[in-house]
C-alpha cells in the first residue's frame, strides 16, 4: 500500500524577531509531537534589520494541529518560572 500525497495546508501559530525563541519554540512544539516548519528564518538569522520588513519568523504547524499547537505556545510563552532555591548546591 501506499500513502496518498495530501497536501497540507499550512496555519501561523506564532511570530517572533527572535531566532532564538523560534527555535526554542519549535523544538518545545516538535517534542510534544507537531509537525513545525520555520519561515522566513533564514532572512532575520542574516539580516535582522529585515525582520520586520518580513514580518518576523512565522511558526508554521498543518492546518489540523493549529489549535493545539497554538494553545501550547500561548501556555509555554506564559509559563511561570519557577526557581527553586532548596535545591543543593554542588
């Protein structure tokens, strides 16, 4: 058997000029199982005076994990930091 090639429609679930919370984000998303695509990454990575000419690095899911993917980026940008000052020192 063979898997038919569906085409997926691709939905923006976040935006950052920071190529370092673009990455922290889409691997936070890739560990908890989405599908992530970068765009416009490269561009701000070499050129950051472009980031807004370009409107920043869009995180990109398919279509049928947008929602998903959305409310756990909402959820992660608004965590909590937590230090935990008991912890033993070394």
């Amino acid at each position: 058997m063979y898997e038919e090639n569906v085409s997926k429609e691709l939905v923006t679930v976040a935006t950052t000029f920071d190529v370092v919370e673009a990455e922290m984000l889409r691997n936070q998303l890739v560990a908890e199982g989405f599908e992530v695509y970068l765009a416009d990454d490269n561009i701000v990575g070499v050129m950051n005076l472009l980031a807004s000419a370009v409107g920043g690095i869009k995180i990109k899911v398919p279509e049928t994990e947008a929602d998903e993917a959305a409310k756990f980026v909402e959820d992660f940008r608004n965590a909590e930091i937590v230090f935990d000052e008991d912890f033993p020192e070394s």
